[in-house]
C-alpha cells in the first residue's frame, strides 16, 4: 500500500501523513487529509508544554475542550501561541 502523502496546512508542504485519524471524528479525519505525521509530532510537544503552563488535566471534561481549541488554532486558525508566561527551557 502507498504511503499517504498530504499537502500539511501547518508546514505548506507534501509530505507523508498519518497512518490513521487520530481521533473518530470531523476533526480527526480533518487532521488525517491535512496533517503531516511531522506537524502531528510537533503538535505533541507543544500540547505538552500547553498541560504544564495551563496545568491541564486530560482527563477532565473542560480541559479536553480547551486542549482541542488549541489544537483546532494550531492547525487550521491563526496558530496557537504559547501563555505569555511561558519562558522556553534554556539548552
């Protein structure tokens, strides 16, 4: 089977996709026909970074909706911007 290649609405490039939707969703057959499998990996960590600044807790109801705005922003609005507290880790 061919690889599934996208045209990435984060890093305006073909590139291969992801293996599967991942969510069952609008939204996650949204992300699978036009998120690289590097966005989605990029989007990894800065969800990361969006659970510890906001201090959100996946397993609740409000911050998963939060967490899927963010995301929604990132990939398909004007992006996501980090809290303005945040200071990135130093090298």
């Amino acid at each position: 089977m061919a690889e599934h290649k996208v045209f990435c609405v984060k890093l305006h490039q073909e590139l291969p996709g992801l293996s599967e939707p991942p969510f069952d969703t609008e939204l996650g057959k949204k992300i699978y026909d036009n998120v690289s499998q590097q966005a989605w990996t990029a989007w990894g960590e800065f969800c990361k970074m969006l659970l510890n600044e906001y201090r959100l807790n996946p397993a609740r109801r409000e911050d998963q909706e939060v967490i899927v705005k963010q995301m929604e922003q990132y990939f398909f609005g004007q992006g996501a911007a980090p809290p303005k507290e945040y200071v990135p880790p130093s090298a």
